[in-house]
C-alpha cells in the first residue's frame, strides 16, 4: 500500500496583523510610563523583567510573551535606544505578519 500526501493549499494570513497592531498598543503604554518617571525608566532600562512585573503606578503591562522577551533582551542604554529599537522590532512583526503565508493541509 502506498501512503499519499495529502494535498495543500496556501493561506494568506492577513488577520493577524492586526492583533500585532493592538499589542503593539501595550509596549506604547510601557514607553509612556518611562517617558513620565525618571525612576521606572531607569529600572526599565537595568531590571526590565522587575519593571514589567511591578508595573507603574499600580497598572499591570499586558506583554506577549514576544513583547516580554524584547524588552528582556534588548540592553538598551536610553529610553530613545529602546524606543527606536521597539519600533524596528514591531514594524519587522507587522510587515512579516501582512505576508506571511501557512500552508494547510486538505483531508480528502
């Protein structure tokens, strides 16, 4: 017996572009927050990973774990550093998002 494959066809995944948009909408309140208090923006900057758990002035940031990995990883040295690299990280996400494509399977 021979195994066939099944047949594929290819996806244009559109709508995940912008459910990217709106979490994008998140690391704006985070960079606001460190635009508005010396202090957090400095722990930002050092400790991001305390800064993302502890908040700002008694608000949780709702990250991706995309998002939390960025902000953990990036060792920006200012917050226009972080801010300039975050708006490349995102407009990378968004533009891969608007044309990527998935390949589903088709059951017969």
């Amino acid at each position: 017996m021979v195994a066939l494959e099944p047949t594929t066809r290819t996806v244009h995944t559109l709508p995940y572009a912008p459910r990217i948009r709106e979490n994008v909408a998140e690391m704006s309140r985070l960079i606001n927050a460190a635009l508005v208090d010396e202090s957090f923006c400095s722990k930002l900057l050092s400790e991001p990973a305390s800064a993302i758990k502890d908040g700002y002035n008694g608000e949780n940031f709702s990250l991706s774990s995309l998002e939390s990995e960025f902000v953990s990883s990036v060792k920006a040295v200012s917050l226009t550093d972080f801010a300039v690299r975050w708006t490349k990280f995102s407009n990378d996400m968004v533009s891969t998002a608007d044309y990527m494509d998935v390949v589903i399977p088709i059951r017969n």
